[in-house]
C-alpha cells in the first residue's frame, strides 16, 4: 500500500470558507485523477493502491473549493473520503469502510507533522485546532499576521494590542512599544505561546512575556495553526491558554509580487503594503527569499470624537475631562475625599498679567480634556525579510535552515502633561485671592507646549538550523538549534523636567547647573490660559525626556526522535521522544530625565536562566481499519508528558492525555485534559522596583496615587488544568457540510498577576484590594509623608519631582504576586457548506465562542467576581459568519462580524456590535493576465461606531472588544511570475 501526500500549499482555515480554483483533472483512472488534484489543490490524500486499482474518475473541469473538486473526482468511484485536517483527506470504501492503512511499512508520511502532535503520520488529534491559511488572510482584506489573528473569536484584544493601549483597555499596560500579541480566551498574552516554524520567538513588552507578531511578513505565510487547549506537555510549561504556530513557506518556485493600499472612508489614515517573494526548486532542494513592506498612518483621535473628547454627555455619559486644565484652578486637599478639589478657578480670556485677586472664580473649575492630541493606532513602518534553504544530503538525510529579520518603527503621542504647581511670591505673575504666600495650581501645558512623542523601534531576528535523518524502518531523527531576539527602544521626548519647572516658577533660586536665568530667560506664567510664557522657558521645562531599552533572546536546542514502536490490531503505536534545551536572557535598561538636572543612565537590569527538558508522546490505536466494528471505527488514546528543569525556580511537570473516537464513519470525537504549570517570566522575578503617578478614581473625586511595580523573586509557578470535549460531523450524504462544536474549561490557580493594576479603576474602592493599597494623608500624617517620599526618591520613579509628596492619597502595591484563581468555561460551534449550482461555487460558514464562564478571585480572601461581559473584559459572545460566491474568473466574499452586548460596572447597557466586511476578486485564469489577482475589499462596510462606553478614562468605547476605525477600503494586487 501506499499513499498520495504532496505538501499543502493552501490549508483551508477550519471556521471560515475553503480556498475556491480552477481545477482541470482529465477523465481517467482515478489514480491519475487524484494526483492531479493533489498538484493542483496542493492537499494531502491519503488511500490504499489498491483502493484506487480498476476504478475511474469523471475528471473536474471548472471553478471548485476542494472539497467540492474532490467530490466530483470521486464521482461513480464508488469512494468516499473523510476530512481528518484541514489539509487532509483520507479515502474510503463505504461498501467495506476499509480506509487508508497508516502502517509505516508501507505509507511513507515524511513530512506531516501537525500542530498538537510531535508524531509523524498523524492527520488529526484530541485538541481542537483551527488553520488560517494564506488564502483566508487575502480574501478577508488582512494586511498583517496580527489583523488575522485578531478576527478569530477565540482571541482577545483586551492586552498586546496597539489600538488598546491609549485607548483605556490595556490592564497590563506592558506593550509601550505598541506590539501585537495574541491572547486566547483572554487568559492573558503570556499563557499563549507563540511559534514560527515550530520555533520559539523572543519576547517582546516590558516584561518581555510575549511575542509580536507585527513583525512577521504576510507575504511569506504559508497558513497559521492555532491550538485552542494548553498544550504545556507537547511545547513547554508557558502554553497554557493554547499555541499559534505561524507557518512560512519555504519551498516556492518563481516569483510573486503583491501590492496593496488602503485607507480609512474619510482618509484619516492611510497604509500601503508590498511585497516580493523569489524562490528557486532543484531536484534535491529548494530557496525561497521574502521582503515585505508596510507604512501605516497614524489615526488621531480628533478624527474619531468617541476616542478624542472626555466629554461624554453628548453620547450621554458623564464629563470626564480632568480638572488640571488652562486656564488652571487653585487646589486645595479636601481631607474627606483624600483629594485635590477646585477652590477658585483662573478666569480665561486673558494672559495672566493683570489678574486681580477678585478676578478668581471662587467654587468654579475649570476643565481641560485629556485626550487632546492623542492617537487612536500609532504611525507603524515595517521592513521584514525571511529566507529558507532546503538540501537532500543523500537518501536519508535533509538539511534546513531559515532566517527571518523585522524592524517596525512607530511614532505617536502622549497625553497633554498636566501637573500640580507649587506657585509663591518668587513668581512675577503670582496673586492670590486670598493673600496666601503660596499656592497649589493643578494645571494643563495642553496651550503651552506640543503633547510629547513617544516614538521607537523593535527588532526582531529569529533564524534556526536542523537536520532530518532517517534512522531505521520508519524511525526518524529530527535535530535543530535555533536563534531568537527581540530588542526595542522606546522613547518619549518634549516631556517637562519637573526640576527645571520648579526652577522656571521661581519657587527655587536659580540653579547655577542648569542653563536657566530668570533674569535672562524670564519666568513660566501659570496663571492665564496657555502661550504666555517666554519661548525660552518653554524650550527649558520641555527637554524633559526618557528611554527604554530592553533586549529578550531564546537559545534553544532540539533533538526528538520518532516512529513505530509496535503493531496492534488497531494499528501502529507510535512514539515521539526526545530532549530540549534553551537559555532565555533579559536586558533592559531606562534613561531618565524628567526630575534631574542632568540625564540620568539607568542600572541595567540583567537576567537569565536556562532550562532543559524532557518529553514524550504516545499514540495508541484502539481501534482502527483492521479491527473497526459497529461503534468503534476508530478509537485512539494520546499520552504526552514534559519534565523540564528552572535552573532558577525548580522542576515542573506536565501531563497530558487525549481521546480521538469515531463511533461511525463521518464523526470524529475528541477529549483532552492537561496539566501545566507556567514558570514566573525572568522579569517577573527580577524586575527592579520602580514607581509613577496617576490618578484613579474614587467616588467622583479623582486621586493622585503612586503606584508601585517590581518583580518579586519568592514568585511560585502558576497551575492550571484544561479540559476540552467536542468533535466534528462530515455527513458523507452531503458532500462539503462540516459542523464542529468544542467544549472548553481552563482553571488556573496560583496564578501570577498584579491584582490592583489588573482591576485599577476599582483599586481605591474594591475591599478584595485593600491589602495592596495604603490609604494616605501625607499632608497632616509625618510617616504618610515619609513613606510616599521615599518611594519618590528612588532613582527609578518617574515624574518623581511632578507633584509634591503632600499631593498623594493613596499607595498603590503593583507588585507580582501569587493571588488569582481564574476559571473560563465555554464552547466554539463552527460550521460549513460547500455547494455548487451549476457554474457557481458556494461557501458558506458560521464560528462563533460562547464563554459561559470567567471567574476571578483576586486574593485568596476576596469574593469570585465574574469577570465575562464587563468593560476591557471578554464578551459572552464573539462570533464570524461568511458567504462565499465563486463563476468563472470572479468571486464575491462578505462576512458578518458580531460582538455580544453587555453591562458596565454602573449597569449601564453596552450594545452589540455587528459589522460586514465585503471583498469582489478577479483572478483571470488564462490570457496575459493569468496568475493575476485584484480584490476590493471594505472592512465594516456600513460605517458602523462601536456602542457607547460611559468609560470612567472619558473614552466612549470599550476598545478590548471594538474599535473606532471605521469603514476601511483596500485594494490588492497579487501577480505570480
């Protein structure tokens, strides 16, 4: 026996419509028939010759998904197939139900190796899987692997997300370089692993926990993989919440050329997109080299109101703008709320020079809106190259290796600095109403000085080489060591040196060490509204900037062999086994100056550890073709186990083990439970101590806190158990129905986290975390006063000098801790139809996630909270629904995208969000045009604003679940040379 296996070139993605071609299979013996369809689909068939010996096959002539071409090739054979992958068909006899024999002696599967097994051969597995293929990506309009992933309903946008974090939704607020991550179920971006290849990357954000995936190029995906249970004993401890593996093409013959440009509906902003790919086969090997290109603009906030103006009350909602404002308010400390409240407000309309003390505003205040100048998506620029070399050495052994290079810069702003000015008598423009010596001023620079940039770039390198040996019978050696980094450098500059402020006030003397003279240079006016103040003043307090730097790499080593162990009734045992080893290091280091009379260099944090590992997997075939019988067709039990060693924190081991049972022939059922147990990330353990302000609101009052971040080195791994159950029916009767249901439930405990930073806007208020706050009144309490001062003269506290220590009323401990208990429950549902009528080719498809549960407790001693349908949380419900129409060279897709609506903490009703995308293809089959391909695609086609979020930060959505793009118009232009 033997079987037809080419590689796949387009796996169709699980949810949503298979690829749509032109097939031209010639009437014949259906052996020939099928290896003509497998070349042209670029799908893998697995069948006995003998199956396929004396039948014959219509031919397919005309435009087809694969399913449907592979049905018509199949007519009057007397076959059918069942779908076990995406990518793969195994034929059948319905009359005898004899499928294709998996014995390694004579099926040779030298290349399968899925997502959610190490074990060659294996076309399906117990843990759920969905596959975006490249087709998917361009036909639903996607410029980027993270604009991909990000449409699926089992991913959430609540962290590493560019659009979340300005944007009020980011709890972790560890992405300042603007990455994009991936977060499966919302179990956070650090419990999802992500791969290239098979390969680890580097991770990105400050606490280098997860993996940017902006910087993979588009043009050089071949299909992405994503595993939807932890997977922690096949990939390692940190696959917790599931696994993305990013597949690249490496083997391509001649070149292609894409080029796309889009833009919002009213041209807010703008992207363009090109890409180049070569690639050369001989008989023994191949090479394939990708660049690609991509500029995006930013997207101001003033052009989308719900994003830009903190005065919600035209949407209904409440005013959030902020009372630091210019004109400014004189402050004082109201003891009963803990906070700062307006005594007089500064009048507008004049300059701040001939104020009298009865010009005041008493019991007014003035409001500035905190979102000026801001930025929806920050400006992003890509350069991204990938390479990929493959070599025969013989008959047994192959060489690879691959290389991959990204660079993205960005650019965007920072909220208007505001601060609270201490103001006496040393100032020429001070008066007071009431004859006091001094006052507090809580003030804007929003009419003085340009909001400051943020700006910077990551890099990203990754490169791997490895061998394939084949041993003895089917046994194979597979060993590789591979190479990953990623390095950043944030920047924010033309922020206030809040030491020179003082200085610039006149509330100190002259400083001989800085190039300020008052004399010379003048004095700021705090007290008119904005512009006022002498253009050299505003050059001095403005120098104020900082930097981050920071460096993550994986080094890592491989060696697995696999193969038959023995043979049952129900077929071969398997075993995959084998030892890894990788060393991780971080750097960072942060340069400050905003509170210095000269730049201060900061202290490099520095770590690392290495890792080593053990692992396995066993399949075992209960059931099989040779001894199926009524019930049990198919049943196979999956055990896979990973041992690995923290040289900095202990041992870990994760279980895992797995159930496939077809009771008939069409359906496939699965179960799946694991242990993993995810080690605390380097800067977990080892981040400095470091502190800043902000305000968090309490009651109606907003409070001025110094929070306080750091790793902790007494962090314990995280536990977690994962259960799924669910399968897939693929009617025989019906040829291209697919119908899929998956139930999943992940209980984390242990879990690593910072519960007041998770939960910041109800830190001061929620009981559950009074054990992380410290209720201050620096202003009458000495050792309130002490303690807040010296969380601000550590060197690593930003903004130390913007507010005096007076100013504080709250400690807030941010700090990594052992606490939370998470519980998520729910189901996937997918479903599929593919038809034609006539000349036209139909596809149809629904995939939707139902979250039925995600609970949270804090602390060990607080109530569980359910976090499911509340703001920068999950939603119940996500789901995607598509209809694809194929004649000729023209096709037609649209989709329909849905959000659940749900409740804010105060009950307010937050609506569904539904949305359509719509794309129009011409892919020319002959003429000069042939291997062309143009599509037109709208993204949210009818315009539709995200629903109303009376947030309490004064943006008017829940940017974790929506967005405020808009209507999105692309073109794209595909030509293979």
């Amino acid at each position: 026996m033997s079987a037809l296996l080419l590689a796949s070139a387009t796996p169709v993605i699980a949810q949503t419509a298979d690829a749509v071609r032109r097939y031209d299979v010639a009437a014949g013996p259906l052996d020939r028939a099928l290896t003509a369809f497998a070349q042209q689909s670029g799908q893998q068939i697995l069948y006995p010759d003998a199956l396929a010996a004396g039948r014959a096959s219509p031919g397919v002539s005309g435009v087809y998904t694969a399913e449907a071409a592979l049905a018509a090739a199949l007519r009057g054979s007397g076959l059918s197939y069942r779908r076990t992958r995406p990518n793969v068909f195994v034929l059948y006899d319905p009359s005898t139900r004899a499928e294709a024999d998996l014995d390694p002696e004579t099926v040779t599967l030298d290349e399968v190796v899925v997502t959610g097994s190490l074990i060659r051969g294996v076309a399906d597995g117990p843990s759920p899987v969905v596959t975006v293929s490249r087709d998917q990506i361009d036909r639903d309009g996607h410029a980027t692997v993270a604009q991909a992933l990000a449409a699926l309903p089992q991913n959430f946008g609540g962290t590493a997300n560019e659009g979340a974090l300005q944007n009020g939704a980011d709890r972790s607020a560890t992405n300042g370089s603007f990455a994009s991550g991936v977060n499966l179920r919302g179990l956070g971006s650090d419990a999802t692993l992500v791969l290239v290849n098979g390969r680890r990357m580097g991770g990105t954000g400050a606490m280098g926990d997860f993996a940017d995936v902006s910087t993979i190029p588009t043009s050089a995906i071949e299909r992405i993989d994503v595993l939807l249970d932890g997977a922690s004993a096949l990939y390692g401890a940190d696959a917790v919440g599931g696994v993305v593996n990013i597949i690249l093409r490496d083997d391509y013959e001649g070149a292609e050329t894409r080029v796309r440009v889009g833009q919002t509906a009213d041209g807010a902003s703008k992207e363009y997109q090109l890409g180049q790919t070569f690639g050369r086969r001989w008989s023994s090997g191949s090479l394939m080299g990708t660049y690609e290109y991509y500029d995006r603009g930013a997207l101001p906030v003033s052009e989308r109101r719900l994003a830009g103006d903190a005065d919600l009350r035209w949407r209904g909602g409440s005013d959030r703008r902020l009372n630091y404002s210019s004109p400014g308010n004189i402050v004082v400390f109201d003891p009963v709320s803990g906070g700062y409240v307006s005594a007089y407000a500064i009048p507008a309309g004049q300059d701040g020079t001939d104020l009298d003390p009865g010009d005041f505003l008493a019991g007014r205040t003035n409001l500035s809106n905190q979102r000026l100048g801001l930025n929806v998506l920050p400006q992003q620029t890509r350069h991204s190259l990938f390479a990929a070399l493959r070599q025969d050495l013989g008959d047994r052994m192959v060489l690879s290796a691959d290389a991959r290079y990204g660079r993205r810069d960005y650019e965007t702003t920072s909220a208007p600095f505001a601060s609270l000015l201490t103001v006496n008598r040393g100032n020429p423009y001070f008066v007071s109403p009431t004859g006091a010596a001094s006052h507090t001023i809580a003030y804007s620079f929003e009419n003085d000085l340009p909001n400051p940039v943020i700006s910077g770039e990551a890099e990203s390198f990754g490169a791997s080489i490895g061998a394939k040996v084949d041993l003895f019978a089917d046994w194979r050696l597979d060993a590789y060591v591979a190479y990953a980094s990623e390095t950043g450098e944030n920047r924010t500059t033309g922020t206030v040196n809040s030491t020179f402020l003082r200085e610039a006030l006149g509330a100190v003397a002259d400083n001989p060490a800085t190039p300020f003279s008052a004399a010379r240079d003048g004095h700021f006016n705090p007290f008119g509204g904005g512009g006022g103040s002498p253009a050299a003043v505003l050059a001095f307090i403005s120098s104020g900037r900082n930097a981050t730097l920071s460096e993550m790499t994986v080094t890592s080593a491989n060696l697995q062999v696999d193969g038959t162990l023995l043979s049952l009734p129900g077929g071969p045992i398997k075993l995959a086994a084998g030892l890894s080893f990788r060393e991780e290091t971080f750097w960072r280091r942060i340069d400050n100056f905003t509170s210095s009379v000269t730049p201060t260099t900061g202290v490099p944090t520095e770590s690392s550890r290495k890792v080593s590992a053990v692992f396995g997997e066993l399949r075992i075939p209960l059931f099989g073709a040779d001894n199926r019988r009524p019930g049990f067709e198919r049943l196979e039990l999956s055990v896979a186990a990973r041992f690995e060693d923290y040289e900095d924190i202990g041992q870990t081991t994760s279980p895992k083990i797995g159930v496939l049972w077809d009771p008939v022939p069409d359906l496939t059922l699965r179960a799946n439970y694991g242990a993993s147990y995810r080690a605390p990330a380097l800067r977990e353990l080892n981040d400095a101590p470091r502190a800043s302000p902000t305000f968090l609101p309490r009651g109606v009052q907003q409070i001025l806190s110094i929070i306080q971040y750091g790793g902790n080195p007494d962090l314990e791994s995280e536990q977690a158990d994962t259960w799924t159950l669910g399968g897939e029916y693929r009617p025989s009767s019906i040829a291209g129905l697919r119908l899929g249901v998956n139930w999943f439930r992940t209980d984390f405990d242990n879990r690593i986290g910072q519960p007041t930073f998770e939960n910041i806007l109800t830190a001061l208020t929620d009981p559950a975390l009074s054990p992380f706050i410290r209720v201050v009144a620096p202003l009458t309490n000495a050792d309130d006063r002490a303690a807040v001062q010296a969380i601000l003269d550590l060197p690593t506290t930003n903004l130390a000098s913007a507010y005096p220590a007076t100013s504080y009323g709250a400690i807030v401990d941010a700090r990594y801790v052992n606490t939370a208990r998470v519980q998520v429950e729910g189901v996937d549902v997918s479903a599929g139809y593919a038809f034609d009528l006539g000349p036209n080719a139909f596809d149809l498809n629904l995939a939707f996630s139902y979250l039925s549960r995600f609970d949270s407790q804090a602390t060990p001693n607080s109530t569980v909270v359910s976090l499911r349908d509340r703001p920068n949380y999950p939603v119940g419900l996500r789901g995607r629904s598509s209809m694809g129409w194929t004649r000729g060279d023209w096709g037609v897709s649209s989709s329909i995208n849905y959000v659940d609506g749900y409740r804010d903490l105060a009950g307010a009703r937050i609506g569904s969000w539904v949305t359509a995308d719509v794309q129009v293809r011409y892919a020319p089959q002959a003429g000069p045009l042939a291997g062309s391909t143009v599509a037109l695609t709208v993204q949210n086609a009818f315009d539709r604003d995200p629903p109303f979020y009376n947030a309490p930060e004064g943006i008017g959505y829940d940017a974790a679940n929506t967005n405020v793009i808009g209507r999105f118009v692309s073109l794209q232009l595909t030509r293979a040379w």
